[in-house]
C-alpha cells in the first residue's frame, strides 16, 4: 500500500514537472520587442527586464527620439533599475535628439537623490541642450515668448478697413455652433456685450449655476440653447492645477464616471435637460490640467454631436433624445515622449452638412473622419501620418469647394470636406505639441503653434494646393503669403478681427500684427489684479478683444493697431474654457460654474 502511495507520488511529481518545464520551455520561446524594455523600465520591473536583456534586447534600444530604457528608469526615480540598465552597459550618457537630454538630467528634474548620486559615481554627466526644460513638455507648460522676430515697423497703420468689418460681420451669429462659434472666427459682431461687470455686487451678471463634475468643453448656442458636457468622477476627483508651471503627470483616478450631457436655458440658466451618455471607468488618463470632457459640442438646426474620446461619439436631437452613438477605439493623446504619461483628448467635432467631421491625433493610427449626422454612418475616413495633438479641424471654402484645414506635427493639411481627399500639404517645421485651431480669413489659412523651441506663424493661401514648401531662408512663397518662425501661442488659439491678427501666449503678452502683410504692430502684456496664465482662446464683438485668464480675470482690450487695455473683469472661478457670445451675453463657464454677463 506504502509503495503504491509513493508511485502515486512519484507519477503526479513527474507530472507537475514535467508541466513546468513545458511552461519553462514555452516562456523561454517568448520574443521581447525594445518597446517591452522601456515598459520595464518605466514601471521598474527588474525581473522582467532582465529577462528581456537575456533575450537580446538591447539595453541601449532608442525610441524616435533616441531616448533608451536607461532615461526612462532614471526619470521615474527606479534605482534598482537603473543599476542593472548600467550593469548591462546602458551608455550613462546618451541624450536624447529632442530635449537634448541626459539620464542624470531626468532623474535631477524628478528629484531623484540616490539616483543621481549613483548616476554620478558612474560619470553621468547633466545639462539639457534646448532652450526649454523637460518639465515645458507638459500641456500646461507655458514658454514666453517675448522677443520679437523683428523689429517693429515704423508704418503708420490704419483702422480696419470696411471691407473686413463687413467680413467679420458675416461670420457673427447668434448662434455660436462649434469650438469659438462659425468657422472658429470667435467673433460675435453687432450684438453688443458688455465690456465691465462687477461680481462683487452683481452689475451685469445675468445668472450663475453650478456644474456638476470636471470639464473644459466651451459652450456652444443654437437659439436659446447652450451645450455642455461634463464627466463626474464617483471619487468626486474634479480637482485640476492651473497657472503656468511644467509637469507631464497623469492623474491617477480609476474611478466610474458620468459622462453627461447637458442642456441650458441661455436666457435663465435653467437646466432644460441633462443626459448621460454612458457611465464607465475612463480608458486613457488625464492631465493635471486636463478633464475627460474637453471637445466642445457641435450643433446645428437640429442635433448636437458630443465627443468624449475614446468614450465614444454621441448624437442629440435638441430635446435630449439620443439619435446614434459610435466607438471610434482607443484615442489615446499624451506625450510624444513617453506614451505613458496620457494626457486626454480635446479636438473638438464640427458639423458640415450632412456630416460631423473629427480629428483624432493620437499615438498610434490617427486619422481625419466624417460620420453622416442622421445616423452615425461612416461617410469616409483618412490616416494621418502624425503623433498626439490637440487640435480641432475647421472647414473652410475655396471658391464652391469645401476643404478642412487641420493642424499637425508633422504636416499642416488640406482635405476635401466631402470625400476626405488630401488636397494639399505643408511639411512645415511645427511644433512637437500643436494645439491651436486652424482659421481662415481674408484669404489666408492661419496655422500656428508654440511648443519650444519650434513655435510657426503661417499664413497660408486658401488657393494651396498639391505639396507646399518653404526654402530654410524664406518666409514667404506662391503659396505661403507670410510666416513668422517664432511667435506662435502654445495654448490660445489666435485670433483675426478686421485687419489685425492676434497673438496672446501663456503668460499674456499680447502681440498684434498687420493681417494682410504679417508686419508686427505692437507687442504688450496683458495687466491683471493677480499673475495670468492662458489657456483659453480670444474672442470678439463690436471693436473689443476678450482674454480670459486661468484665474477668471477677464481682460478687455481694444481693437485695431493702438494697444489700449479697457477693463479687467472678476468672473470668480478658474476658467480654462474659452467663453461664447450671444445675443449680446458673455457665457463664460468655469470650473465648476457657467457665468452669464449681459
């Protein structure tokens, strides 16, 4: 019986080994990628790593940007990782081809004590070789860009001509359907808004309501209807960090959220209806300064179209009713440099005809889309060559053809509204991080972006087509009729009102140029009660720009080729959302409020 129970033993023993080393064996055939060596890295998983080394990885394996697993390790603060990176003979010194940056750089930057120390004791040497730090690569980072491409002209120029004002006036509406209302001008003439108000003792503010949970969608109007969406966490994690500062954090919060779309009386701010769109744990993090309600609605005579990234697309009729949804995949937005730190979507749907039109510049597969906007049918879709970017495109005609201008690292872009066609390109030098909104006006395409040091002005024909190009010397050509290599925004969206075109960057400095010929006009800073800080985009009505910083201040300057800074408004809350004008009404909506001032 005894040898029996040993056999038995002896026979499941052999058994369990034998299913081990089987499994040893299959682990052992397992092929390792430079990507799965940069994960470890990231997360210090030195286990992993080193069986990823043992497999042939190359410890010194480069990303695009020739970054290796060591930089990663050492950012994070992992000094067991770094320590086997360097005992595999990691090259201690390798810089990275954007930032120019060192391991030993990282880890100084993350305050990463023992690993510098240990960096050092093996001949590391610090220093980034860009005009900015690491920490400018966040979507909050905010370079200042006060030199001057040039001198300022010594012209005498002149009001805006009646043949722009008359321009200006036709794109004003009442309605203000999109990101910065018709055709992203910002621009709501004839209407006459307030230019002072006081909180304080309520002069000038027509209501004021809470909103639930976190967002940074703008509102947008059709009739007496304003739109918004919102995403409240079940953490109540609707904290975010403004004011000019660098961090490429992600936000940990793994909590279930409501996404809700809501529907406002614009005369009252009574909440006619408020819809959720789906409750779910959101699938790519957001940023410090971020939200996971950051497009703006879309909205024509009869639906309005809500886009929640990688939640999906969803359509309204004006009463609430839910006409179609679509799941577009896994839009992923965040860092260039590191595609673990996420950051959130935000460009913004628009609405041509029958169509609603995204662009979804993502990590992986980014492409330009239209949905038919009765049933969420795709119309057509185009791949985009391109890496994360926060831009909305805008449609825009070229004599009876309608073409979509769109922002992008590597390439600003034209495309046919209706078929999705590419019509022209420009493989410009831009930005590594391009987020304000294409616009056109007086025949030109307005590109811009600020990411350091790369930060472009273009002004680009509406008759562009095929492949455009600049020689590295000029500034203009048959195609681009002038451009500036430095002066962009990083955050705002410029804006063009009757024969002038405007700058504000993060910090508020204020430059004007002549829009016809890109000479610079002037260039002031914006004077608040306390520090600004922008993210927001300018607007306009009758004569008046509108800026509204970080903290609520709301800056009010006068129009044309004289700077003169009329008012500075309280709204009391943060706003990182641009406002829309109706009907002679200022919406500004906050962090956790919407303002109307009349």
């Amino acid at each position: 019986m005894k040898q029996r129970t040993r056999l038995g033993f002896l026979i499941a023993l052999v058994t369990f080994l034998f299913y081990v080393n089987a499994s040893l064996g299959q682990d052992d055939t397992t092929e390792y990628t430079p990507s799965d060596l940069w994960q470890a890295a990231r997360s210090g998983n030195v286990e992993l790593a080193t069986m990823i080394l043992d497999r042939g990885v190359s410890v010194d394996a480069k990303t695009n940007y020739q970054a290796t697993a060591l930089s990663f390790a050492a950012e994070r603060g992992h000094l067991q990782m770094v320590k086997l990176l360097i005992e595999r003979g990691a090259e201690v010194n390798n810089r990275d081809t954007f930032y120019n940056a060192t391991p030993l750089s990282w880890a100084q930057m993350g305050s990463h004590g023992e690993v510098v120390d240990y960096l050092k004791e093996r001949g590391a040497e610090a220093g980034f070789g860009r005009t900015q730090t690491a920490n400018s690569s966040a979507p909050a980072a905010s370079p200042d860009n006060t030199e001057s491409n040039e001198e300022v002209a010594a012209e005498v120029f002149l009001p805006s001509s009646p043949e722009s004002r008359l321009a200006d006036r036709q794109v004003s509406s009442e309605n203000w359907p999109q990101f910065r209302g018709t055709a992203a001008r910002g621009i709501a003439d004839g209407q006459d808004p307030p230019i002072q108000w006081d909180v304080a003792t309520g002069d000038g503010v027509a209501w004021k309501i809470d909103i639930p949970g976190l967002g940074h969608s703008c509102p947008s109007i059709w009739g007496d209807r304003i739109f918004l969406t919102t995403a409240i966490s079940s953490a109540n994690n609707d904290s975010i960090k403004i004011g000019n500062y660098g961090s490429v954090n992600s936000v940990d919060d793994d909590s279930e959220h409501e996404f809700l779309v809501i529907a406002i009386d614009k005369h009252n701010g009574e909440i006619i209806w408020q819809q959720t769109a789906l409750t779910t744990v959101p699938r790519v993090k957001r940023h410090l300064k971020s939200t996971h309600a950051n497009p703006t609605v879309a909205c024509d005579a009869t639906s309005l179209v809500a886009f929640f990234g990688t939640e999906g697309l969803f359509c309204y009729s004006h009463d609430g009713e839910l006409k179609w949804k679509q799941d577009l995949g896994f839009l992923d937005s965040g860092w260039f440099y590191d595609r673990e730190y996420q950051w959130g979507f935000a460009a913004s749907p628009v609405i041509f005809e029958n169509l609603v039109i995204i662009q979804c510049d993502i990590q992986e597969d980014s492409f330009i889309a239209a949905y038919h906007l009765e049933t969420g049918e795709p119309a057509w879709r185009t791949d985009r060559n391109e890496i994360p970017g926060w831009s909305s495109p805008t449609v825009y005609f070229d004599g009876d053809r309608p073409l979509i201008a769109t922002n992008g690292t590597r390439g600003i872009r034209g495309y046919d509204a209706r078929t999705g066609e590419e019509v022209w390109s420009f493989a410009a030098d831009n930005s590594e991080i391009v987020t304000p909104t294409p616009f056109v006006s007086q025949g030109k395409i307005f590109v811009t972006a600020g990411y350091s040091p790369i930060m472009p002005i273009y002004a680009i024909a509406v008759g562009a087509r095929g492949e455009i190009s600049l020689d590295e010397n000029e500034l203009s050509s048959e195609q681009v009729v002038w451009s500036h290599r430095r002066g962009g925004p990083y955050m705002p969206s410029p804006i063009a009102y009757g024969d002038y075109f405007y700058v504000c960057n993060n910090t508020g400095v204020l430059t004007c140029y002549h829009l016809p010929t890109g000479t610079e006009v002037y260039k002031e800073r914006l004077k608040g009660e306390s520090s600004l800080s922008f993210v927001a985009s300018p607007v306009a009505a009758d004569g008046h720009l509108y800026f509204v910083s970080e903290n609520g201040q709301v800056i009010v300057v006068k129009s044309g080729p004289e700077f003169e800074q009329l008012a500075v408004n309280q709204t009391d809350m943060n706003v990182l959302s641009t406002p829309a004008i109706s009907g002679g009404t200022i919406i500004i909506r906050g962090q956790k409020s919407l303002m109307a001032f009349d």
